[in-house]
C-alpha cells in the first residue's frame, strides 16, 4: 500500500464510528493543509539559512 493510503486509512481508522463523510474530509484535508504548510515553512528555513550565510 502506498503511503498516501496508509495514512488515510490510519486517519479515517482514528474518526469516532459516527463520523460523517464531510467530516472525514474536513479531516483529510485539514493534515494535507498542515503537511504543505510544514513543507513551506521548511523551503523559507532554508532561503533564510542560505541568505544570512551569503550576506
């Protein structure tokens, strides 16, 4: 299984029994926002790192 199915199966196994179809992909998308924006935050870390070591 691929890892983006792993985790969305681990996420939809973590949802009470009652969770309903739009809140499973409020959750969805909720981690894929999270996991851009760590991503982002990892690309302006590494600009800053090389800016401040140039100049």
């Amino acid at each position: 299984m691929s890892v983006v199915k792993e985790r969305m199966t681990e996420l939809i196994q973590t949802q009470p029994e009652d969770s309903s179809y739009e809140e499973i992909l409020k959750e969805l998308a909720f981690g894929q926002m999270i996991e851009r924006g760590l991503k982002m935050l990892g690309r302006v870390r590494l600009f800053l790192m090389k800016r401040c070591s140039i100049g």
